[in-house]
C-alpha cells in the first residue's frame, strides 16, 4: 500500500456531509465515534477479532520469520503461532477467523501468505497449508467468511489484482470475478441481505480508486460507494459485542503505531450499515442503504492511516479454557488428593482445543482456601520455571510448596486457580 501519510483537514467536521455517490447526491449525516488508543504493537497490519481473541500479523520482517500474534484486552501481545516463512521484507498478511459455517471449523485461523491460504488451529498447534491460489499477489490480498449465506457460507479471497475468489471448507477455490486493469481491491465483507440493492454481495474497498466496489455471486460488478483511498469494508453488527473486558468492538491498526479501538457504543442503532475506512487520512465513512441507493456519510474523521481492521464477530464461538482442573496421577478432581506436607504439589488442569493463547499468555494466581476457615488463605502467584505446559495432552502443570506458606500437617485446603482474573476451577487437597 501507499506508505505515506496524508494529512487530511477533516478532524472536527460537525456540519453535515453532502457526497456523491453512484452518480447521485446526497445530504448525509455526520457522527462522532471515539476511538482509543489500545495497543502499541509497531507496524501491526492484519487484525481479527472474536469476543474472546484478537489477532494480529506484521507488516515488515527482516528475518523472513513470520509470527502470528495474540493480544489480551489489556493491549498486551504474546507469540500464538509461527506462520509459514518468506523472503525477508514487508507483507500484509491479512486473516479472519472462522464462525463455524459451511463445513469450516469453527474459531479456526486463515491467514493470506501470498499465493497461499494458510490454517491455523484453534490452539496455534498447527499451521498448514489450507488451499493455493497461484493468481494471487504476494500482499494485499484479503479474506473474510460469508455469514449471510448468499455465498454459501463460502470463504471469500481478494487479490490485490482485481480477484474476487470463493473457497469451500475443502480447499476449492473458485473465481468469480477480475475487476478491470488498474483496480487494485482489498478488505472484503459480505453486506447483510437488508443492505440492498446489495444486499449479499461482496463489497471491498479500493484505495487507488477511492471507491467501494460490490460484488454479486454472479459476478456483477457496481460502484457502491466513493470514499478517499478506501481500505477496507466491514458491517456493523446488529448487536455489538466487546472483546474480553476491554471495552472495545472494532479494532483498527493505526500504521506504523499501534491498534486503536472503538467502543461498543459507538454502534448502537447502527446495526446493518457498513464502514469503510480510509489508509491515508480520509476517516471512517458509514453507508446505509435504502433499498434503490447507497448513501455515505463521515463516522470518524481522525486522519489515522488505517490498515486492517476488524470488528469483534460475536457469531464466533467463545473460546475458553475448559475448566475442569484436578491432581497428577494418579488423584482426580472429585478426590481430594494427600500429599506430605511440605512437599512440591503440581496442581493440573486440562484446557480446550480453543485455550492454547490463554494459557501462553495469561497471568496465574492460585489462591489455597483452608476448608472450614476462608480467612486462612494464602495467595500465591505463580509463573516462569513454576509452570509447565504441554500442548500435546493440553496439560498445564502449576507446583508450589505447601510447607512453604506455613500451612500445618492434616489441614483441608481448596486450591482454586485463577487466570487473568477468572476462576477457571477448584480441587480438594489433605496435608498428612
């Protein structure tokens, strides 16, 4: 994309907005969004969302190396997967994380690498191959899913070159469409079926153009909208929901510095427009539909230079630690378990397909609960050489040393571990 940054006077714009769209004119109105600083991850580009994950990938890396990124709702990042090595140099890597449609697994990871569309597991496990597509440019591609179900609940690829592709959850990539020479696209999504005349199609965002282009199953091609170096297009949800506890149900990368959010309540009775943003200063344009047109109007004008951007797809199922938690061989977690006072006891718990970022990256608390006596606790914070995790039988091992916190031979305890916060489980322990 262009690099460099325009600075547009659009900030403080209150007065409404008068834009032509498809050829005719329209007086719209202008809102007032809020967006926050998040997260001060350098040169972030590709972003996805779900209530309980966000993604990230970025731009340039001189090693070749390329990680995939999770961020907690503080704004804080951890390693989640190492995805397929390139040339060293700058790419944007786009993703989208799957709802569970169309025979795709749900909270699964898809992730642009040039010609090829990569999977990652749900728990960052795995990263493979997904399908290729040998038309497809080395960067700038996008991706999103069908929820709408006009494209059969299909994955949908762009090419930077103009490419509009359908992939069904076997890898079969099918194109429906090359836009005309010259018309570089990205950022896709699929407009809700209320958003007619397009109601169903595929609308994407193109900055060279600074237009919105709509795309019918088809392959019919129009001009929804005219926006400044349009970026990227998303639709609000009808009920917008936040990522953990942060607040925040539209994410952005702000290039080269960082991710801003936006709160959930900028969206309310916004549910079924669509925004697009702008990569070089342009702000953030809201569409709505009336059924024979499309009307655009400002909803943020700060001259942020967005890149990807995602809002928080609240279809995606949670993906939580399971919270059943227990002892080591050969003690269970109905049993309370006797150990020798004073001994290393490792506390275990088993986590879902779904726990593998949580647990990485997560901050561990077990609170031991004297039974019959809950103000004889200790507190006791555990991390670095005092865990140990293993991916392959989705084991997390925690030891601590109960002769350590003056705890008397024949005691009841409760051991409760927590993470980030939430109670994930409770176990029974006896001291002899």
């Amino acid at each position: 994309m262009l690099r460099k940054l325009v600075a547009l006077l659009l900030v403080g714009i209150q007065a409404p907005l008068v834009l032509v769209v498809s050829g005719l004119l329209f007086a719209t109105q202008a809102f007032a969004a809020n967006p926050a600083w998040f997260a001060n991850l350098t040169e972030t580009n590709g972003v996805a969302a779900t209530s309980s994950r966000l993604f990230v990938t970025p731009y340039c890396r001189p090693d070749g190396q390329r990680p995939l990124y999770t961020v907690n709702s503080a704004g804080v990042s951890s390693l989640f997967a190492w995805l397929q090595p390139r040339p060293a140099g700058c790419y944007e890597e786009y993703l989208a994380v799957s709802p569970g449609l169309g025979g795709f697994t749900a909270n699964e990871i898809y992730v642009l690498q040039g010609t090829h569309v990569v999977k990652v597991t749900a728990d960052g496990s795995s990263v493979t191959t997904f399908t290729t597509i040998p038309s497809l440019s080395p960067t700038h591609s996008g991706i999103t899913f069908d929820q709408v179900g006009t494209w059969s609940h299909d994955m949908i690829v762009t090419s930077q070159s103009g490419e509009v592709w359908r992939i069904t959850s076997a890898g079969v990539a099918t194109m429906v469409k090359q836009l005309p020479a010259g018309v570089m696209i990205e950022g896709p999504a699929v407009a809700p079926n209320s958003f007619a005349p397009y109601g169903g199609w595929v609308l994407v965002g193109s900055e060279n153009t600074s237009r919105v282009y709509a795309i019918s199953p088809s392959g019919t091609v129009a001009i929804a909208a005219d926006w400044p170096s349009a970026e990227s297009i998303h639709v609000i949800p009808d009920n917008a929901c936040s990522f953990g506890t942060s607040g925040g149900s539209f994410f952005s990368a702000n290039y080269p510095y960082g991710l801003v959010r936006f709160p959930t309540t900028d969206f309310a009775g916004l549910g079924g427009k669509v925004m697009v943003t702008s990569e070089n200063g342009g702000g953030v344009g809201l569409m709505s539909a009336n059924g024979t047109s499309v009307a655009i109007s400002s909803f943020d004008a700060e001259p942020y230079h967005y890149e990807g951007s995602a809002f928080v797809d609240c279809a995606v199922p949670p993906c939580t630690i399971d919270p059943s938690v227990g002892w080591k061989t050969p003690l269970s977690a109905d049993t309370p378990a006797t150990v020798p006072n004073g001994t290393n006891v490792p506390v275990r718990f088993v986590y879902g397909d779904c726990s593998h970022g949580f647990i990485h990256d997560e901050s561990v608390v077990i609170a031991v609960n004297k039974v019959g006596d809950p103000n004889d606790m200790v507190t006791i914070w555990v991390y670095g050489s005092d865990i140990t995790i293993d991916d392959a039988t989705h084991e997390y091992a925690v030891n601590f040393n109960s002769g350590l916190y003056g705890l008397p031979a024949g005691s009841a305890l409760e051991v409760s571990i927590y993470m980030s916060g939430v109670l994930r489980g409770t176990a029974g322990l006896n001291l002899n």
